[in-house]
C-alpha cells in the first residue's frame, strides 16, 4: 500500500498545509517503516500478543482459535466470577489449555 504525495496533502489539516513534498514523502516513509514493522512482527511473532502462559501450548496449530482470543482477552483485573466466565466461554470455542486446576475447583464448588 502507498499513497501519493497529493493524497496526502488532502488528508493533511489546514494548519499543516505549509508541509514541503519532502517533508511528506519523510512523514510517509516513516508510516510505511512502522505498517511493515508491524505487519512483519505479527507474521513471526503471533504469540507476543497473548500472555506468556500461551506459549506452553504444544500443537498451537491444530487447537488454536486465534480470532477467539484476539476478540475475547481476559479483562486485565479479573474478578474470580469473570475469569470463571471466561474460561468456560474459551473451553467451548478454543483447546489451546485446559481450564486452570483453580477455577476448575471453585466451578465444582459452585455447582454443589
Ligand atoms: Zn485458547
């Protein structure tokens, strides 16, 4: 994906409309080197976007549900009730770990 000097200069606001072509194609460049550099980063490194616990898993290819883990990411602070939630929503759609020993009990516990 490129996108021309002229182009950009549409999307720049008017404050900036004094922006010499150079100082664009530098601007430009440098949005280019950062897409790549991520886009690269991601290809290699998928795991980097989950936590470190994640990478235990043995065959990611054949139990991994990617989309599942990108749009549901456990809330940071998780309260017990929610990791409980989301780690039966994860069980039912992804086979990448087992439900921690932990939750597995107080899920038990709960149900009598
Ligand atoms: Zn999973």
């Amino acid at each position: 994906m490129t996108i021309s000097i002229e182009r950009a200069r549409e999307l720049l606001p008017p404050e900036l409309s004094q922006t010499t072509d150079e100082e664009i194609q530098r601007m430009l460049n440098y949005v280019y080197f950062v897409l790549d550099f991520a886009w690269n980063w991601q290809e290699k490194h998928p795991w980097e976007t989950f936590p470190k616990r994640e990478r235990k898993i043995q065959d990611p290819e054949s139990v991994f549900n990617k989309e599942r883990h990108i749009s549901n990411r456990m809330p940071l602070k998780a309260t017990l009730d929610q990791k409980i939630k989301w780690h039966i929503e994860h069980i039912a759609h992804c086979k990448c770990r087992p439900i921690p020993e932990g939750i597995k009990q107080e899920i038990q516990k709960r149900l009598g």
